[in-house]
C-alpha cells in the first residue's frame, strides 16, 4: 500500500521547517480525535485503519512527509497563505491579496472539505482528503503559517535552546514545542493533548470554546449568532461548499468565512508576539519563550477543536460540541 511505504521511507527524513513539527501537528489530531461525534469517529477510524492508528494524531504528519515527494510537490503551497502584510507594524490576511487562484491552505481546506464527502472518488482519494485536512487545520493555527514576511520567519535566524542554527520559523514549528511537551506534559505529544483536552472541557479555554467555533475575525466584536448557537458558521460554511460541490455545473471552490477567520487569528499574533524579539535572543528561555506558550497551547487546542467541529458537521450534521 503506497501511503504504508511512503510513511515508512519518509519517517527518518521528513523536514519540519514548513510546518507545526510533527510534535505540534500529532497533538492537534490526538485533542481532534477525543471531541469526533459518532459517525465522525467511525468514518476516521475506517478511513485511517491500522496504518494511523485508526487516529487523527499520528495522521496528521503525512501531509508533511509526502510533499517532497515528486508525486506531492504541487501540494508544498498549500501549508500556508502568504499573508503580504507588515509585522509587527500591521498585520491582516485578503484572500484576493495572498491567495491567488485558491492556491493556498484557504483554498485546500475548501477543496478537500468537499472532496473527503465525495462519493465519486475512490477510497485512497478520500482518505488522502481527511489526511490533508488534518494537517492543513494544524498548519493555518501556527501564525507563521500565515505570513509572507521573511518567508514566513524562515530567513531570520534565531537562537533555540543556546543553539544558533535555527530560524523563527522553525523555532515555532518545533523548538518551542519540544521544549514545552518535555517540560510541562511527560514528553508526548499524547499526553499534551490529554492536557489541552482537560483544559477545554473543565479548565481555562472552557468558556472560549463557543468563540472558537464562531469564525469572527479577531478585529470584529463577537456576534449574538455565534452566542445563540456556537458553530452555526462552521456549520453554514460546510454545508454550502458541500451543496454547492454536488452541483457539476458550479463546481467552484467557495470561499469560506471560518478558514479566513482562522487565519485571521494567527496572523494576529505575528504583531502581538511572534516578531517581538531582539537580535541574539534565546527564543526557547526567558520573556519571549513565556509569552509564546499560551500561545502555542491555545492554538493546538483551537484548531483541534475546530478540526473536530468540522468532521462532526460533515458526517454528524452539526458541530457536536459545547
Ligand atoms: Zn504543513
């Protein structure tokens, strides 16, 4: 089986400057997991089967592992949107601006929303969507993901742990991710879900949830709609793109409000957190590492929630959550 191959070959070289490290992605899949309503779960563990772990956490690396893949080049675009903005000055993400063609994570997450539900495609190409929404909901949570400047923070060397040899980027994807699991939640990405899940249900992200399901933009004041009934613009957004995909004739990729709200909140934190550092500073230790952790922990737990919200819609028919 190809993907079974394709994972075994690229579980030793797979490159994590582009992407949430597998640590952060794996994590964001296992808190996904533990919010699927039933027949959400049932489709994932089917779709998955025994090569994932009938789970969304190990799953949510693949997408990573094959875009070096010549097979798979056409999809390295679509990890991130090139937000063309100006941080810390001034931050925003227009679909028109930094995602021409749909050719960006906007697009993609669109796309493969109407492909995992297709019935025309055969199975390895519906499981290859639900693989690719799984990261793709990581990625557009991580804020340099949502960012053109310097390349997403590739290009600005930064210093992790006394080691020099970083990026920013690859401070965010990984170094501070590591750091933080091993420090604060027994070095596994398991157990930093179980973490994040508690703190969503009984903890401190417990009376956020109903805004993180609501997609308004960071700039907006919250809508009474979204207080009334948390998800109902994940649900309008799923259900038009899916309507809208059945129709041949109108076959067009729709543009969604809660993937551009997403990306909204992330690029927001480019000005508030992420550039606020001076040169020759220890990104892993001190004021900034401890600014970026809330950070990192809302972000995971946001966008595996939202990862779930999304599934429930598809296959349950409402978000299914609190
Ligand atoms: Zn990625």
């Amino acid at each position: 089986m190809r993907v079974t191959t394709i994972a075994t070959l690229l579980a030793f070289s797979a490159g994590s400057a582009f992407a949430w490290g597998n640590l952060g992605h794996e994590t964001i899949g296992f808190v996904a997991q533990s919010f699927l309503a039933p027949n959400a779960l049932s489709f994932v563990q089917t779709t998955l089967g025994s090569v994932w772990n009938f789970s969304l956490g190990p799953a949510a690396i693949w997408a990573d592992e094959v875009k070096g893949e010549t097979a798979f080049k056409w999809s390295a675009n679509l990890h991130f949107v090139d937000a063309e903005d100006n941080p810390p000055t001034s931050c925003s993400v227009n679909e028109q601006r930094d995602c021409a063609n749909n050719l960006c994570i906007l697009g993609a997450i669109a796309n493969y929303t109407t492909r995992v539900v297709d019935t025309k495609l055969d199975d390895e190409q519906i499981m290859e969507a639900l693989l690719f929404l799984d990261h793709f909901l990581g990625d557009i949570g991580q804020p340099l993901h949502v960012e053109a400047f310097e390349v997403g923070g590739n290009d600005i060397s930064a210093k992790c742990s006394g080691e020099s040899s970083s990026n920013l980027h690859a401070v965010w994807d990984t170094g501070m991710v590591t750091k933080h699991i091993d420090q604060s939640h027994g070095g596994t990405p398991q157990q930093y879900a179980t973490d994040l899940v508690a703190e969503i249900k009984t903890g401190s992200f417990e009376s956020e949830t109903a805004q993180w399901l609501a997609c308004t933009n960071p700039t907006e004041t919250l809508s009474s709609r979204a207080l009334v009934h948390p998800g109902a613009q994940i649900e309008a957004d799923v259900r038009a793109l899916v309507a809208r995909a059945g129709d041949a004739e109108d076959a067009t990729i729709t543009p969604l409000a809660c993937p551009l709200a997403w990306a909204a909140e992330s690029n927001a934190f480019d000005c508030t957190v992420v550039f606020n550092f001076t040169t020759g500073e220890d990104l892993c230790s001190g004021a900034y590492f401890n600014a970026a952790i809330p950070v990192i922990d809302l972000q995971l737990a946001k966008q595996g929630f939202r990862l779930a919200a999304w599934l429930n819609v598809l296959f349950d028919g409402s978000t299914m959550l609190p």
